[in-house]
C-alpha cells in the first residue's frame, strides 16, 4: 500500500486578497510541479495553510487537486485533527473526493498520551479504506509520536508510513529499525532529506519543492540509484535555500519566494503576515545565489 516514492511537494495554497482560493494560479503550481518531476502532490497540509480554511474549503481544494492532477501522480490530502471526530470527517471528505492518501498530524494544543494517538490514529484509518501517512512534528504540535506507538500503530493494515519531522535522529533510526522496510519513512524536514533517506527512507515530503522541484526529485532519485555523492551535493547545494525558507514560520518565506518567482500566489491568511524586511533580504540573497530569481 506504499504511496508514493521520491519527492511530494508539500504544496502551497495560493489565496485572493479576500482569503479565499485562487484556483486559477493552483493549477499553474500543480502543473510547475508535475513539469519537473515532482513524484507526489500534498495538498492542504501546513504549508498549505488548512489550519485557517474552512471545512468545505478544504475539501474542495483537495478536489480541484485531485481533478487536476488526473492520477497523474499521487495526491495526498492533510486531514488532520485534535479532535478524532473531526479528523475522521475530514478523512473520510477527503476519501470522497478521491484522494490517494491521508496525512494525519498528531494532535495539537490538547496533545494526548501515546495510547491515546494509539486510539485516535487507529481510529481515523478504520474509518476510511486509503492509506494513512503519519505526521510528527512537535515543534508544531507539542507532541511526539514515539518509535513504539510508531510500531504499533503500523500493525494497522492502512497506516502505511511516517512522515518524520522531529529531527530526533535516534528516534527515527528506532522506527526504521522497529517498523521495517515495509513500513514507509519520509523525511519532513528539507535540511536533513539525505541523511533521512539514508536511515532507509521512501522519499521527502518537502517545502523546498515548491521553489525547487526537479532538484528535489533529483536528490531522492540519485540517492535511490546509489548516486550517494550526488545526492548529498544537491542537499548540500540547497543547504542556504532551505534556512532562508524556513527563517520564518513556514508558509510565509515560501510563500513569498513563490511570489518572487512570478506566482501570484497572494499573501498568508491571519495570523500569517508578510515577512521581516531583513529576512526578505536573506530569502532574496539565498535565491539569487540558487538561481531562483
């Protein structure tokens, strides 16, 4: 039931000055994307700016990528909760509409136990019949999915794999070990895409990739064709990049580089706003050194 292998955008949202979606300017972003071998599409996750959409909103976003991306490659959906009840009716809007895929991050603000992510993840994947990727992101969400309720909550038939963004190496080292090869890790933190692909991972689901995308791919690609320097090179190269990306709270740098480029993928929604005049200069100086603008 593995999802996808290689490089998922975690893609952004672009937005109408009134915050709703602009539809027009996500099919440009989808097809950028797919133009430069980007492997898999994650829509409506953090960088795609969800926490501030409604319900209906984001299901509908996730139609129009599903619809747009033609199966062309995978689409995965965030349907994320911290309350089980409203993950479960998210996923299963997100299953209607045909995605491939869920994200689940953990709980946030309330958090739970580890037996609770036991009962709240389990819960969410015997409701729907698509696969679960995991989300751990405490740096997000205060709560960390640890490398034994990572085991068993992958004895779940549909909790297909990980996406890791904790940066605790020996954590994620241990749920390599514990959940096999069978069990599908991806990196969610851009700065450490190797080193994670090294511990056995699938691929990346990446904020880089926006700007990106064909050196993205081609970072998890040489790595998985045992072109180890290459891949190291590129993660290396994009070292500069992916801090200035990540200077602020993601999705504004992104965001704004997306605009720099020439996307009018408007501005973050509240409490999001536009970025630091001296961190705009780092984002700009870190582009023009990658050949971005």
């Amino acid at each position: 039931m593995s999802l996808f292998t290689g490089s998922g955008v975690a893609i952004i949202t672009p937005m109408q000055a009134d915050g709703s979606v602009n539809f027009p300017v996500l099919k440009e972003l989808l097809e950028f994307q797919l133009e430069n071998g980007t492997d898999a599409i994650i829509i409506c996750g953090t960088t795609g700016e969800a926490s501030t959409m409604t319900d209906e909103e984001q299901i509908e976003t996730v139609r129009f990528a599903v619809e747009t991306v033609a199966k062309r490659v995978p689409v995965i959906a965030g349907a994320g909760s911290n309350d089980t009840a409203h993950a479960i009716e998210l996923a299963k809007g997100c299953e209607n509409v045909g995605v491939d895929g869920v994200l689940l991050v953990t709980p946030y603000y309330n958090k739970t136990t580890q037996k609770g992510l036991i009962k709240h993840y389990t819960a969410i994947a015997n409701s729907i019949n698509i696969p679960v990727i995991l989300y751990n992101v405490p740096g997000r969400t205060g709560l960390s999915i640890s490398p034994q309720t990572c085991y068993e909550l992958s004895k779940v038939k549909n909790i297909v794999g990980i996406k890791e963004a904790s940066g605790n190496f020996s954590n994620i080292a241990q749920i390599a070990a514990l959940c096999g090869p069978d069990f599908d890790l991806y990196s969610g933190n851009d700065d450490q895409n190797v080193p994670i692909l090294s511990l056995g991972g699938k691929g990346i689901i990446s904020v880089l990739a926006n700007v990106a995308p064909k050196d993205a791919h081609d970072m998890v690609a040489k790595f998985h064709a045992g072109d180890t320097k290459g891949a190291s090179e590129l993660q290396l190269k994009s070292i500069e990049l992916i801090n200035a990306l990540f200077c602020e709270v993601n999705p504004i740098p992104v965001k704004t580089a997306l605009s720099l480029m020439g996307f009018n993928v408007g501005v973050c929604k509240a409490p999001l706003c536009e970025m630091e005049p001296e961190h705009l200069e780092v984002l700009k100086k870190a582009m023009k050194n990658y050949g971005l603008i």
